[in-house]
C-alpha cells in the first residue's frame, strides 16, 4: 500500500476541523457569533 503525504494531511486536517466544529457547536459559540453578527448588522442599519 502507497500513503499519499498530501491526502494523509488532508484526512488529518478534516479530522481536526470536525473536532473543532463538535466542541464549537458543544459551547454554542457558533450560535453567539450568529447573534453578534445579527445585532452588529441591525445597528448598521439603523446608523
């Protein structure tokens, strides 16, 4: 069997990405940053 370097990182890095993802979505960060990004567009309407 031949290991492609390129596509272990790669496999390794979408890993890593699904982690993150799982441990931001555990801490509702990305449910906050939606709220911010909301309030801050709301604001800039208004102005």
């Amino acid at each position: 069997m031949e290991i492609n370097p390129d596509k272990t990182l790669f496999s390794y890095c979408d890993i890593e990405s699904a982690q993150e993802l799982s441990l931001l979505k555990k801490t509702n960060f990305i449910e906050a940053i939606k709220k911010i990004t909301k309030n801050f567009l709301l604001i800039n309407q208004n102005h």
